[in-house]
C-alpha cells in the first residue's frame, strides 16, 4: 500500500516537473523590495511578527524605500551572523512603517439614501427592517484613499484609485475585484448610483494604467487578477442608468481588460483532432504570497526545489480565481494543498463569465453603432459556446465540469460553479435545463438546510463544505431563475429561501454580516482556511438585497419562528399525553 502511493506520488511528481520546467524561473509577485521580495519581508514574516501575515504587507513606509532598506541592511552589519532577533526586529518595523489602515480613511457616501426603493417591496416585516440595515451598513464600509498615496505611492502598498470605494470588510482593508461586483448591484439597488459608477471608474483606471485588474488593491496583488466581472458591473449599471456617453467613453477599456484575459490567460485544448481555445487561472509569478509568506514558504518546504516555483505560482493562479483555497484544485495523490495545480484547469466558471463577458461586448458595440467590434464579439461568443460544449459539458453527468488538460480529465465532483454556464447562458441546447437540473437533485448538494454547499468535500479549506458564499448561491439561483423550466425556478427560490435564512438567523443572533456562511447547523458563520472568519460583508449584503428585490413578495423570515410556534402546540400535547398516562398508571 505505502510502496503503490510512493509509486503514485513520483509519477505525479515527475509528470508536473516536466509539464511544469519551463515554469523554472518566474518574476516575484511585485517589484517591490519592501512589500514582494528582498530580505525585510522574509525576515519579518518568517519570524512571524503579526498573527496574519497581511497585517505587515498593509503598513504604509514612514522613509523612502531606499532608506528603509539600507537601514535594514545595517541590522546586518552590525550582526555578522546575518541573524536578526526578535526584539531588533520589531524595533526596526515600528521606527520604519505606520500601521495598516492609516492611508485610507472612513468615507460617507454622499449618494446613499435612507430609504429606497427596493425596501418598500418586501413583504415580510422583518425581513423590510433588515433590508433597512443592511442599507444602513453601506455608511459602514465606505473608504477613501488618502492624497498621500497619490503624491507618493513608493511608501505604500495600497494602490491609488479616484474615487471612494466600498471594502468588504474586516482585514480587506482594500477593494477587491469580484467581490465588487455583488457590492455594486447592491449599490444600485441602494440607488446610489454615484458610487456605484465611481467604483466602476476605478477598475476602468487600473486596466487603463495596469493593463490587469489586480485581485485587490495592493500592490502585491498586481500579478494576479480575480474573476472578470468588470464588463458585468457595466452591464448591471447600464441596466439603471443606460448612460451611452459613459459607455463610449470606457468600451476600449472593457475590450482591453477581455483582451488581457485572452492574450496572458488562454489555453488550448486538442480533444478528438480539434482545437479549442478556452481560459484559465494562470499567474506567471514566484515565490510566497506576500500576505500569506510564511504559510506558502513553509509549504513549499515540504516539496522537492524543482517544484517549488510551480507551487507557488499555482497557489497564486487558485487565489486568482477567488476559491482560495479548494480541492476544486487538487489533483495529486496528496489531496491537499500542496497538490494544487490550478494552472492545469480550463474552469467552467471562468469560460462563462468570458462567455458572457463575449455576449455583453457584442450587445454594447452593436448599440454604440460599431458594427466591426460587434461582430468580432459575436463570432468569439459562438466559438466559446461551442467550446465550452465540446470540452466541459458532460453528458453522462449532464453538467459541465473543470477540465484538466495535463492529465485530459473532466473533474466529475460537486461545484456550484459547474452550473455557471447556465447562469451564462452559454449555451445553445435548451435541452441542457432539464439534464442540469436532474443533475442537480442527483448531486445531493439540494440536500443542505442553509443553501448550496461550495463542494461535498469536507478539507478544513474554505471553498469547500461545509462552508456556503454568496456569489456562488447568486449565480446559480439566477441561473436556475432564468430558464424556462418551473422546476429550475423553484429549486432556484427554495435555494434563495435557505441563504436568506441563513443569513438572516445569523444577523439576529450575532447582529452581523459574514463573508461566508455554514449550510449546515442554526445560522453560523462559516470557518476553515486561513485566516479568521470576517465581518462586514460586502458581498454577502449586495447578494441578500438582490435576492430580496427578486423574490421580495414570496421570501419568509419565519422558518424558526414556525418551528417554535409547532412546538408551542406540541409542547400542551405532550403534557396532557403524558399526564393521562400517569393517571392511568395509578393504582
Ligand atoms: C501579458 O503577457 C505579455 C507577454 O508575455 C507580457 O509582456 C505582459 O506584461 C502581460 N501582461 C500583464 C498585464 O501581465
């Protein structure tokens, strides 16, 4: 047994180090001597200064660069064991950097509104109320970035943008790229409009300046994007405002974040004599995660050195695509972490939204009048549906599935995002509805009393079970929402029933938003993975009020209240049985 899995783990080892040697050498994650690569991070994440390792990756520098550095360096000198201690150490960084958050500061959105509209169309009283808070909770995560970062972005790690920003909370300190998508339909739910657009505006400055949207605003993040939703908030703001001016202006800057995806993040696929041209999470860069060195540096300790710099760049494609971290990516005889190989995956997730991303641009262009870009998006769009056909969607299941191109192999297991084509609609069969739905029911993954678990695989990471997230429940309710089939629409509010449960009981008892959820248990926060649980939660209110403005007639705040008003029937019952069976007893 032990002979066969070392047998098994040197095939592994050897197929990914000779797929993966061209990988040898790769950038760090930034250029920074400060905040990416050099000596001072790796001493001070290595000797392990702060619980999480983002807390000194936020600190913004009270000198130059230069200074910092050379002052670092003369820690050295005087130490010719090249050995710094603890107390040095912890001298050195309070003298030389500010602590996190002092570049960026609590803003008020002028735009946001006491009651809007969607509020009022809630049935459930309860429910109104805490749409009302959830309104309120917007004045709570408002940030603006501090003209010092502007005037000298060397001292920082957070990225200058225009304008203010909604954060998810709690340690993100920062904007983050997907989340705020589900941030600014909530926004505009909110009728604020103005923010929503100057978050917008944001984006469109980094893929202006950066040619990449980063996962978050730090500079760290700059080598990694998150999934591709900017062209979705365009289009969710021109479902509001139609603002053709607006979109005249900014459409090359949608086509140039699309052609970045297909230029640094494509990949073909040979499957029976044919090439297809499909994407994934890829991430060119070496070397630990910035905000998370010493957890990366001390796994990759545990691998042979040729294959060290295929994990880190692995590990940094799996937090590109936002399920950081999943055994959606493991595949390896190892089963955890150290077998991610995210690289390897053409995602049916990410093939969707580029799906839809393709549909959005053609529609904008044809609207703008610019008939040449239109059709090169159509023609693009109906080759990533007869791609994603012919490479992810498997009929024996009747789902599409992750491909892996290294070991050609459909992952057969449980994802929410195995439905993002649906959601897409990246598809031209409307015979898939059925088979996606009874794929559903099969899966087992329905079976859950808060909602649609991330995977059925229980690893202690936190994309994957027990833990539920916002998005994915958004995408596949609206997915499911938007066919034709009644039963897909009712699995689809009965999945929104569960997630507004969730979160509701959740809010009741510990009078707060998560950024994940338990689909199992009362109404708890999710856990696992590597760092705490947190607040705020952008994401999750943006999705609770689209679910509440979609089905705000039907949706109950009353599951537990039901259960106690049973009990309270139940519970006289009870009594008077057991009471007569006393008496019945008695001599
Ligand atoms: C995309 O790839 C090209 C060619 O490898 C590279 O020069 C460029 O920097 C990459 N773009 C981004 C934004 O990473």
């Amino acid at each position: 047994m032990m002979k066969q899995k070392g047998w098994l783990v040197t095939f592994f080892v050897i197929f990914y180090v000779l797929k993966t040697g061209l990988l040898a050498d790769l950038p760090p994650p930034c250029d920074s001597q400060i905040y990416c690569t050099g000596d001072i991070i790796h001493e001070v994440q290595m000797q392990k200064l702060f619980e999480d390792d983002k807390h000194f990756v936020d600190m913004g520098l009270r000198d130059t660069p230069e200074n910092t550095i050379n002052k670092f360096k003369s820690l050295y000198t005087r130490n010719p064991m090249r050995s710094i201690s603890r107390e040095t150490l912890i001298e050195f960084v309070n003298t030389s950097f500010h602590e996190p958050g002092t570049e960026i500061q609590q803003w008020d959105p002028p735009d946001w509104k006491e009651s809007p509209k969607f509020v009022s169309n809630i049935s459930d009283s309860n429910l109104q109320k805490w749409a009302k808070d959830l309104n309120d909770l917007w004045k709570f995560l408002g940030r603006k970035i501090k003209d010092e970062v502007k005037v000298e972005p060397e001292k920082h790690s957070q990225i200058y943008v225009p304008n203010p920003l909604i954060v998810p909370g709690g340690r993100f300190r920062e904007f983050y790229y997907w989340d705020s998508y589900w941030v600014i339909n909530g926004l505009l739910l909110s009728e604020m409009r103005d923010t929503a657009r100057g978050m917008i505006e944001n984006f469109l400055y980094m893929v202006d300046k950066y040619g990449i949207i980063p996962n978050g605003g730090r500079v760290y993040y700059l080598c990694r994007s998150q999934p591709p939703f900017l062209t979705l908030m365009m289009e969710s703001y021109m479902a509001n405002q139609n603002n053709l001016t607006f979109l005249r202006q900014n459409i090359h800057l949608l086509a140039k974040e699309y052609d970045f995806w297909m230029n640094n993040r494509s990949v073909s696929v040979t499957l029976n004599g044919t090439d297809y041209t499909l994407n994934r999470y890829y991430v060119p860069a070496g070397g630990p995660r910035p905000e998370a060195y010493s957890a990366d540096y001390e796994q990759a300790q545990k691998l042979a050195e040729e294959e060290k710099t295929p994990f880190y760049s692995d590990i940094k494609a799996a937090a590109e695509s936002g399920w950081d971290f999943s055994s959606r990516w493991f595949y390896g005889p190892r089963g955890n972490l150290l077998d991610t190989k995210t690289n390897s995956v053409v995602p049916a997730d990410l093939n969707a939204i580029l799906c839809r991303v393709e549909r959005i641009l053609a529609n904008f262009y044809t609207q703008l009048d610019m008939p040449q870009e239109a059709s090169r998006f159509s023609a693009a769009h109906t080759q990533r549906i007869d791609a994603v056909h012919n490479v992810l969607w498997d009929d024996k299941l009747g789902v599409w599935l992750d491909y892996n191109v290294e070991l050609q192999y459909r992952n057969p297991n449980f994802y929410p995002s195995n439905l993002a084509p649906l959601w897409a609609s990246c598809y031209t069969n409307s015979a898939v509805v059925d088979k996606v739905v009874s794929y559903l029911e099969k899966s087992g993954a329905l079976s859950y009393k808060n909602g649609l678990p991330t995977s059925l695989n229980n690893t202690g990471q936190q994309w994957d079970f027990p833990n539920g997230w916002a998005p994915l429940q958004h995408m596949v309710i609206e997915g499911l929402e938007k066919t034709q089939s009644a039963k897909a629409k009712e699995i689809a509010f009965k999945l929104a029933q569960k997630w507004v449960q969730v979160n509701y009981d959740a809010y009741k008892k510990y009078n707060a938003m998560y950024e994940k959820y338990d689909v199992e248990g009362d109404g708890k926060p999710g856990g696992g993975g590597e760092y705490e649980v947190q607040l705020g939660f952008g994401w999750s209110n943006g999705v609770i009020m689209q679910l509440l403005d979609l089905y705000g007639t039907r949706l109950t705040s009353s599951a537990i209240t039901t259960s106690l008003s049973f009990l309270t029937v139940l519970f006289p019952v009870l009594i008077t049985a057991v009471g007569i069976h006393f008496m019945q007893c008695l001599p």
